[in-house]
C-alpha cells in the first residue's frame, strides 16, 4: 500500500518560472489528500498525469493567497467533470467563507464541499481505519495548522504454520491479530511475538507550513518518517524570517533534529534566492538528511516490518 | 513601436498539461494590456520573460472561472512586487464585486483597482494619444464583451527637403504633419502627398471569446489585421457548441471571411479533441489565413506605410 507525497507546488508567495506556489499531494491509505492548493495545481495534476477526480479531501494550512489560489480552479474542473460525490474540504474558519463566495460569482457546484475546521477539543480532523489526520496550530501572521499524516496499526500478519499446529479457532485469531498472547487448553501461554510477523511500521507525514520557528512543534511531530517544514528564508535573512513569521532553512533542520524525525523535506522558498541549493546546504548543518524540494518530485515510504524475520 | 500579442493561454474550461486557461497579453501603444486571466497568467508571465508590472490595464471578457481564475494571484503578486500606481480593470459588471472580494478574504492591496465596465452609450473603453479600445457584446450564456484595439493615427512624417526647399514655418509644419495642404505665399496650393511620407496603417487587434457564432460581430470588426475567435468546438460537435454558446473552427473561418480580416488566430479549444491540428484543417476551408494558437506564440504586426514610396 503507497504512501507516498508528490510536490506539485515549492515556491513561497511569488511563483518562478519553476516553481509554482504551494500544493503538496499526499496518497495514503488508499486515498489522495491534496495539501494546500496554490495557484496552478489543478495544471501539476495534468501534467503530472495525476487524475483530479480521485481527491475527496483538501486541506488548507491558511489563508493566504499563495495556499489557496488554485481552489477555484480546482472545484470549477472537479464540476466540470462531472463530480458528484462530496468534496471534504479542511482547514482554519476563514476558509468556509471563501469557498462559499465560489457560488455567489461562478454558480453553484454540482457536488456538496463538506467543510471542517479544526477544534480545540479535538486534535484530529480526520480519521478512518486506515490513517488519521492530526491538526497542528501553526505560528503565522493569520490562523494556520500544519498536519499529521499517521497510519492506523494494521492488523497483524499470523504465522501460518503455527497457528494450524495449535488449531486456533476463529475467535482466538481475531484475537491474536488484534495482539493478544494465545492461552491454550493446557493454560499455557503462547506470546504473540510467537504467532504473528512483526507488525508494520506506521507511516507518517506532516506538514509545516507557513510557521516561525516553533520548538513545540518539536513535539507535535517527533519521530515522524517525512517532514516538510517551511523554509522561507536563509539565517541572513533572520530578520525578515521573524518580521513575516516565516523560518530559514536553518531553524527548519534545527526543529527537524529536535523532533528526530527521519527526513526532512524543505521548500517554499522565497523567489528572492536564486540558487535553491543554498536551503540545503544551509540546513544540513544542522539535520544531514534534508533535500529541497522541487515541483514533481516524489517522495515514498515503503511498508515496513518492525523488525527483520 | 510595437504590435504584439503573446498567447498567455489557449486552454477553454478545462486546462491540459501544456495548455493555461485563456489569457492574452497585448504590447501597442507602448503599453501592456492583459485580455483575460485564467489561472496560472502570471506563471506564464514569468515563464516568458514577461514583467507582470508593465502591466496597468486588465481587460475581462466574462465571469466564467477560466478567464479569471488567475486575478487575484496577480493582484497579489503585483502588491508584493510593490505596486503603488492604479491598475485599470475592465468588464462586466459581475466583475467588481468579485475583484472587489479579494480584500474580504486577503487583506487591503497597496494600489487602487480602478474599476470600468462598457456602458451603452460609448464603445470606447478605453482612448488615449495612441490607441482605442471597443467594448463589443458578445452572444455566450452570461454578458460577455470582445475587445477591438486599434491604433489611432500618428503625426505624418514630413518629406524634409521638400519642407526646406520651401522655406515652411513652424505653424505650416503642424499642419501639414496633421494632413493639410500648404499654400505658398503665390497663392498655389502643394497638395499634402507631396510634403508628407505616406501614413502609417492604423493597426488593429481583436478578440472575440466566448461567443456563439454572430454574422453581426462582422461588422464590428471588419478589416482588422488580426482577429483572434473563440473555436471550442469542431462542426461535428456543433451541437454542443449550440447549446454552450460557443462556436465551432468553421464558425470563427467564416466570421473572419465575412469580416475581411487580414489573419485570424483560433484557439480555447476544447480539452476533448487530441488532436488541436483538426481546427486548423476545419478553418482554413473557409479562411485559409487561420491560425490554431498554443501558449507562447508571439503574433506581431509590422509598423508599415499605407503605401510603397
């Protein structure tokens, strides 16, 4: 089963000529979930050969142009071919009122836009059996939640031959899969370590941007697979980093540390910088497994046992 | 002085991997002019070399999202390249309000939007020193305006040793350069021809999307140099044209036949056709100077004298 993140978007505010704004596309848990949607991804998902139809939830880190522009578009072509079913769409209050004035200038869509925002009670915003979705407050000018993409346990794999040699019945093996030790007629107890492979490792991604530097968010995220952190600026540019609420690709890496987390990605880079290396170089010091990102990169996380057989 | 029309985008609703939305990016009379906006214009800006803050007048064909999408990431984006000066925005009334919402959702922009829709009473929407623009209803499912640029007619350039050789003042001079005659102190009147080099032809452009097929857009548009119309559809599919209000390749050929027109340039082709030669193959058999456009193309009219020295 994929998990797997395609950059369909790595500039900041201002789009290069290679770079559009930002819009991250996430397929996990049999499912594509579209993660801020700058101006122009509706035109990476063609061009990446990338079927809009199949995404039934975007989620949007906050309201700034460069996060949203694209949604329009996006939702005329989803109506245009002729989409029917619900589109869940995610992220801070004020986005409820714009994707509502879609109606008021360019018609009603042809399909309901099941809007949700995230709760103080309740950190996650999305859950199903597969994965769940955590919101994360963010540190921005305007209300902004990064996201955390995290794998539900599967149910374990049982060893075959061990299971028939002790004759399981159907009840104890939804038990033992479940993770439950095995305690047989005699009272002896079989640990489940004996009648299961190891169990997968639980993929995930999150997604942090636009924020300043945040140590907390050290918290939020720890031990994730795959971050993507916003790097705005290089440390030269510290100060306007901190006027915007924004982060240099230093205090990227630096949080990246903090968390433990296996890799880092970076991105929204401001188009002020015109050799992107620079972002890498910059916050390798500090985490050595970063890479910048690059509209139509892929990024995948295998599925993985816990431990080797 | 330049005449230049850069095709932004040839896309119609849905854009393709190598097609934007529609946008149209006029150089005459020394100024930018932007007809139509679809999503992702100011990518395409950039990827051309294009500097988005030439750019002052804004002129929109229509409120359907594929001729639009893409004002309010340039608004933004000029506000962050510091854009203090107005931007002049033209169209249907539909559309003041909805440039009017970007502030509501996205924050005051440092420059004003000035706002003009055609009226009933005057054709001309916009006029200075060089140039005119008509405003010309179109026949498409909401109210829909067409754009004819036309250059006005410049200073004639006065044969120098004739002027000499006759010893003109500088009031004379004026009036020869506007057309008149001269009368020598004998009383013998030297025809303008004689003093002037023939006059520059006043060169046109007009754009024509989205309309149904009207034999009376011909008038308005007769002789220009350049007439780019809409052609969503091939004649086998007139049908649908029909019922959306667009025309079909053999429409627009026999609209600039009828029109006289010089070239004429084709495109908002549908996604549905593969092949976007066949518009081409359908037009030419009604007018043979017909153009299918894709993104990029450049079209330019020379600077030429209405007749050979």
């Amino acid at each position: 089963m994929s998990f797997e993140l395609t950059i369909l978007g790595s500039s900041a505010a201002l789009p290069t000529s290679k770079r559009f704004p930002t819009a991250h596309l996430l397929h996990a848990g049999e499912r594509f979930f579209l993660i801020d949607c700058g101006e122009g991804t509706q035109i990476r998902l063609r061009q990446y050969g990338l079927n809009p139809s199949r995404i039934h939830h975007i989620l949007i880190s906050h309201l700034h142009g460069d996060h949203v522009f694209g949604l329009f578009g996006l939702l005329s072509t989803l109506g245009m071919m002729g989409r029917k079913v619900p589109l869940h769409l995610y992220g801070p209050q004020s986005l409820e009122a714009f994707s509502d004035s879609y109606s008021k200038f360019f018609g009603s869509l042809p399909f309901d836009l099941e809007f949700k925002s995230p709760s103080e009670d309740d950190d996650f915003i999305f859950e199903n059996d597969k994965l769940t979705i955590e919101a994360i407050p963010l540190k921005h000018r305007i209300p902004a939640y990064g996201y955390l993409f995290r794998e539900k346990m599967k149910p374990l794999n049982v060893r075959k031959e061990q299971i028939e040699a002790m004759g399981l019945g159907r009840a104890d093996l939804v038990k033992v899969k479940r993770g439950d030790d095995f305690v047989d007629d005699s009272g002896e107890r079989i640990p489940n370590s004996q009648l299961t492979l190891p169990p997968f490792h639980r993929r995930s991604y999150a997604y942090l941007s636009d924020t300043q530097f945040d140590p907390e968010l050290a918290k939020k995220v720890k031990g994730v697979d795959l971050l993507f952190h916003e790097a705005t600026f290089l440390e030269r540019d510290k100060k306007l980093a901190d006027q915007t609420q924004h982060s240099t690709a230093a205090e990227a890496a630096t949080l990246a540390k903090l968390a433990g987390v296996k890799k880092l990605l970076i991105g929204h880079f401001s188009s002020r910088y015109k050799e992107p290396l620079l972002f890498e170089t910059e916050a390798r010091e500090f985490f050595e497994d970063t890479t910048g990102v690059n509209d139509g990169d892929i990024y995948s996380i295998p599925l993985e046992r816990l431990s080797g057989e």
